[in-house]
C-alpha cells in the first residue's frame, strides 16, 4: 500500500477508500444511489444546508458535547488521564442522532416522504425514528428478532415515536439480516423513500455521508483539547460496530500522526473462540451490503455468525473507511471481550456515576487498556458513544438478577 | 505462420450466444429456469438440471448460495439458506456443473449469486475452474457494470458477464448497459426483489422494446413470471423469459428425490407449450 499524503481526501469519487468501499449493489440500486450522491454532494457545500445542520445540531442535539476528565477512573486505573467524549449526553442518548439529524434533512430536501432504516442496538432506529417524527415522515424500522428480544426499551421507544418495527427473521436475525431487509424495502420502493443507513457501511454515497455527519465529533473534540488541556490527545479509542462513531471522532485527527488511534472491536467470547465480530482484527478483505472491506466469513464466502453482548457492535462487517485505515497502518484494531466491556461498565458506573452503553464500554475498556501505556500526565480521549439504559436488562439477565 | 486469428480460450464459451442464434432462427423465445443449486438435494442436483432440459428450458441458471442474498425474496432465500446448511459453495457447484456436462454439451450455464463467495474463492481460481467445468456465464448481482474490472480474470478465460438492467435504470446508463452487454441482457421487469408479485406486462412491453431496439444481444426478462400465462404474456415482447421463485417453490415441496425431477418436468411443460404455441 502507498503511503497516504492527506486522509482527508478520500474516498475518491467512486467512493473507493483505496481497495476498499465502492457500489456493490443490484442494478435497481444504482439510480437512487445516484440520485443520492448528486443530492448529498451537492448539499454539503451548500451554506444554507450547513447552517440548518448546525442549528439542529446545536438546539435539537444539544451540541457541543463536553469533554469530561473521568478523574476518579483515571485514578482508580493509575496511568494517564482518561477523557470521555460525551455523545451519551446527546438526545436519544447516543451519538446516532448526528447522522439521523444530517441524513433527515437530505430526505427533506429529496422530497421523500417515507424513511426506512435497519438497526442492531436500536439506538438509530430510535434516532431514524425521532428525527422522522419531527419532520412529519412516516419511519420504517427493520430489527433482528433477536435484537427485538435483547433491547426491548429502544423497541417501545421507537414505537413510542410512531415508526413501525419490524422483526427480521431471516439468517442470523440479527443487524446484517435487518440491513438486508431494509435493502430489499428500498428496492421495492425506491421512488418515495430514503434509506437511513445508521452506520458508515452500506455503498456510495453512505460511508461518506455518514462520516461527515459524525466529524462533528472530532472537530469539537480537537477544538476542545486545544481549548482545555493546550494539546492534542496522545491516543483516541472508539468502539467500532459499523464504525460510525469511531470514524466520527477520528476523522478529524487522521493527519495528526502523533495521536495514536485505536479501534476496539467486539471479541465476544474471545477472538480464539470464533464467537467474536471483530471483523477488522479476524477478518478478511471481501464483499458486504455494497462495499468492499473487511469481513468475517468462512472459506465459501458465506458471512458467519457474529457473537457479541452489544448489539450494536454484532455485525460482521465494517466500514471501508476503517479497512483504509488498517491496511494503511493509521489505525489499530483490536478485540474487547464481553466480561472485559462489562467489566468496564461497572467500573465507571461506580467511579464516575455514569451508565455507558455496552457498546461505549468496550471504548472504555480499551482506553482504561492504554491509560496503562501511558505516563500520568498522558491523555487518552475515548469516545462515549451511548447510554447504558438501553443495556439494563441485558446485564441484569447476564448476572442473574431480576429487574 | 502462426494462425492469424486467436482461438477462442473456452471453445464451449459461445453456447450462450449459438442458443440464442438457434432460437432465433427458429422464431422461439428462450426458457431459463432458476433454480438455486443444492436445493432440494444435492445428490440430486444433476438429475435435476437433466430433468429441467427435458422440461423444455433453453439455458440454465444455477444459483450459487449466499447468506446474505440482499435482492432476493423469501423463496430464493430459504432455499439458500437450505442449501449452505448443507455445506453447498462453489465447489460443489462446479462439481455438478462438470457431471453434467458429461451428458449435455449444448445447454448453456449460468451461474448466478453474489460477489462475495467468488472474491473469497479467488476471481482466477473460480474462472479457470468455471470454465474447465463447463460453465458459460456468470450474473453477480451485486456487481454493476461500474466494479465490473474486478471481474477481467473471468472475461479473459472466457465467461461472458450477464448484466442486468432495470426500470430504473437511465437512458445513458442503458445506452453504456447494451453496449457492454454479452450473451444476453437480463431485464428486471420491475423495481423490486425476487419473488414479488407485481407483474405489469402492460407496463414493462414498451420498457424491453426500447431496450431491444438498443441491445446488440437478446433480452431476457425476468422477476414475476411465474406459470404459462405470465410466460406467454412477456413472450410477447422478449427474447426469453426467466422463471425462478416459483419454480424453486415448487421444487421445494418434492415430497422425496425421485419427486423431484417429476416436478421440474411438470412445471415447465405446460411454460414451454405455451411459449411455443404461436
Ligand atoms: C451507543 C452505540 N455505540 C456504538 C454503536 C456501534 O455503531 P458504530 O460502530 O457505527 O458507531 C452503536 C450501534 O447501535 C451504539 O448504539
């Protein structure tokens, strides 16, 4: 591989992040995915789109988010500081709504009166389903039966806002069936509806899309190191499912090539076990939902089951974006187990009073990893990504007690 | 002195197109059953192709299965997910493939499915191996003509790419659609997955007249057709007509193998009168 000059300038206009990315979709596809892409391109640099974004984002998000020193974690860990990105703090609860607020107002201007979207952890059907609820549009949510069974709450809340749910009981009925269905929507429908991808996967012109709605992240973030603490991080953790959250704080510092950045994927029950979705850290280059990165399946081609307590990060394949990454040597990727998330989980709760998402957990676990890396005065910003009250009744069952 | 004119590096690799030639002469249109390969028994897998050239079907297509079939309906799906629980990959496809062959070196094969099994199988291990089993043409679905360079090993060991078109697809894209279209053009009569059942002919005649007036290759159209008189209907208007879910449906319920090349017969005779019945 090359060395790359500037991470910014991708993808290419074929929405190729070197090998990876692309449109990978049927023929049907291929109108609306362009439709989209003149729409989408022509939008980001339009100043009046930009300040709608940025209104949104500031009154109905409640951004910016805060850059919180998790003090008595640090301590309790005993390396470098531990900072936190507080996209919990968001509406909804998770940084999702970044995209769903961006992606709602492509549709608007698209004329679309119906929006689909797939979801694992339902914390972007519920942010599809909110945002559709505020502009009036009917919302469509497609969710693994198992996904159903495992995050009832964000179920009823999107119900709640008035989108419709529907269970998907194909393959593993979990996020990579939901996205198959939600594609299967849009083919049939492609006329009157937009399809709200909720992660930085899926064809062009969605894993750019979706990134630009989530740098806001990392713009702040690097704004408010800056501000705050007069330099930059020494390292960045994220939990990567789809990798929208990760990407969202990276991207900003991908050109920054003294922070060091670090991906922390779901290893489940251990990457030995084969019961993980690290896709980047176990998987290989192939071809999934419209783009080409890196997957998890076996020698037939056929992708395999993901294992992972968070439902958000159970999915087989990742953004091309970070496939770029890893082969370029920018980024790491590496596996959190689920007792080493739930570990996490607990330990912030008690030393900061804070109930990350499952998903974020595995963030934190990997930055309570490197704070052991680094001397005291080191700063380690993770991103985290989601509330954890979603997950109370997840951790309740895994631990035996009955809420 | 070296023959001026270079050999034709699969010497079954124009089946397609001689099928298509005969067809023509004859003033018949063409009948290609889908059916997904291994299901519903791998070990009767190549009775069964027999069986749907004796029904009257004019080319096949083998549907390789994936677990991810994301234009499929639930028909073609759960016969998917039948056939990979049973361990089916392209091995075994181009095993059946081969066998075949050994009794039929004139119906044309294509096999259709998704990209993923063939970028993991390796693009010039599947097209050397493709070829040596008789196979003649590929349709991935989930590959457009736009990522379609990938594909190069398969075009150079001469496996002609099938592409779809659709009724969303515009007119430019047509134009650069028919231009680069071999064997056949297969038409999706309507903006959806496989197995719906919104047929319009009235709809779709003007659509696959324009297109045929632009193909330099004959137009298949499929999706939706489903028995004799849907059949009929696109014959009207299309070079051959592709019949997939309810066949696969049908073949499904075979109540044990040796029902199962009976019922291919029985559902693509009554297709094949009316196609022919002019
Ligand atoms: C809180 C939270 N974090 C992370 C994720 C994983 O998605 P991504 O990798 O796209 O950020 C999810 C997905 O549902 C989530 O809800």
């Amino acid at each position: 591989m090359p060395t790359i000059d500037d991470f910014h300038a991708w993808p290419d206009e074929h929405g190729r992040f070197g090998n990876y990315g692309g449109s990978y979709v049927a023929e049907t596809l291929m109108a609306p995915l362009a439709e989209l892409t003149e729409a989408y391109l022509r939008l980001r640099k339009d100043p009046e789109f930009i300040a709608e974004l940025d209104r949104d984002l500031k009154y109905y998000v409640g951004r910016p988010s805060p850059i919180y020193h998790a003090e008595r974690l640090s301590q309790h860990v005993g390396g470098a500081r531990i900072l936190l990105k507080r996209e919990d703090l968001n509406h909804t609860g998770a940084h999702k709504i970044n995209n769903t607020v961006g992606q709602a107002l492509v549709a608007k201007r698209m004329g679309k009166p119906r929006i689909i979207a797939e979801t694992g952890a339902g914390q972007h059907g519920v942010a599809s389903a909110t945002v559709a609820a505020r502009l009036g549009l009917k919302c469509v949510v497609y969710m693994g039966a198992v996904d159903i069974e495992r995050q009832k709450m964000n179920v009823y809340r999107m119900k709640l806002l008035g989108a419709e749910v529907v269970p998907v009981t194909s393959g593993s009925k979990t996020l990579k069936d939901a996205l198959n269905e939600a594609m299967r929507d849009w083919v049939t429908n492609v006329a009157d509806t937009f399809y709200m991808i909720g992660t930085v996967a899926g064809p062009h012109p969605y894993p750019l899309m979706v990134r630009d709605f989530n740098a806001i992240v990392g713009r702040e973030a690097r704004a408010q190191m800056l501000q705050d603490y007069g330099r930059l991080p020494d390292a960045l953790t994220a939990c990567v499912g789809g990798g929208s959250n990760a990407i969202g704080l990276f991207h900003e510092f991908l050109n920054d090539r003294d922070v060091r950045i670090v991906g922390a994927e779901a290893a489940g029950d251990g990457i030995e076990t084969g019961h993980h979705a690290a896709s980047l850290a176990a998987g290989r280059p192939g071809v999934l939902h419209g783009n080409r990165t890196y997957v998890l399946c076996d020698d037939n081609g056929q992708i395999t089951e993901t294992h992972s307590v968070s439902a958000g990060l159970d999915y087989p394949g990742v953004g091309p974006e970070h496939s770029f990454l890893k082969d370029a040597g920018r980024a790491e990727y590496v596996g959190v187990t689920d007792d080493e998330a739930l570990q996490a989980f607990h330990l912030l709760a008690r030393t900061e009073g804070i109930l990350a998402a499952l998903e974020s957990s595995h963030a934190v676990a990997q930055a309570i990893k490197l704070a052991r890396e680094y001397p005291k005065d080191g700063l380690i910003l993770c991103n985290l990504s989601g509330r954890g009250d979603k997950d109370v009744h997840t951790i309740a069952a895994r631990e035996g007690v009955e809420v | 002195m070296p023959n001026p004119v270079s050999p034709i590096p699969n010497p079954g690799s124009r089946r397609i197109d001689r099928r298509f030639a005969a067809l023509k002469a004859a003033s018949r249109t063409g009948l290609i059953p889908f059916v997904t390969a291994g299901d519903p028994s791998p070990e009767h897998m190549v009775t069964l192709m027999h069986a749907l050239v004796e029904g009257g079907a004019d080319l096949i297509e083998l549907g390789v299965p994936f677990s991810d079939p994301m234009a499929d309906g639930l028909v073609i799906q759960h016969a998917s997910e039948r056939a990979i629980a049973k361990g089916v990959g392209i091995g075994e496809v181009l095993g059946w493939v081969a066998a075949f062959r050994q009794r039929d070196a004139q119906t044309p094969i294509v096999l259709m499915g998704y990209l993923n099994p063939v970028e993991i199988h390796g693009y010039a291990r599947f097209a050397q191996e493709a070829v040596q089993a008789g196979v003649d043409g590929v349709l991935l679905v989930d590959c457009p003509l736009e990522e379609a360079a990938v594909l190069q090993p398969l075009r150079d060991a001469g496996l002609q790419q099938i592409l779809l078109a659709a009724p969303t697809t515009a007119p430019q894209r047509m134009v650069r659609l028919c231009e680069a279209a071999e064997g056949f053009l297969y038409y999706v009569s309507f903006a959806g997955i496989t197995g719906a059942g919104q047929l319009s002919t009235h709809d779709i005649a003007g659509r696959v007249a324009d297109v045929r007036a632009q193909a330099k290759v004959p137009v298949a159209v499929g999706f939706g057709i489903r028995d004799a008189q849907s059949a009929k209907e696109i014959a009207a208007f299309a070079d051959a007509v592709v019949i997939g879910s309810a066949l696969v449906a049908r073949l499904a319920e075979a109540t044990g193998p040796d029902d199962i090349a009976g019922r291919a017969k029985d559902f693509l005779q009554p297709i094949r009168a009316a196609l022919d019945a002019h």
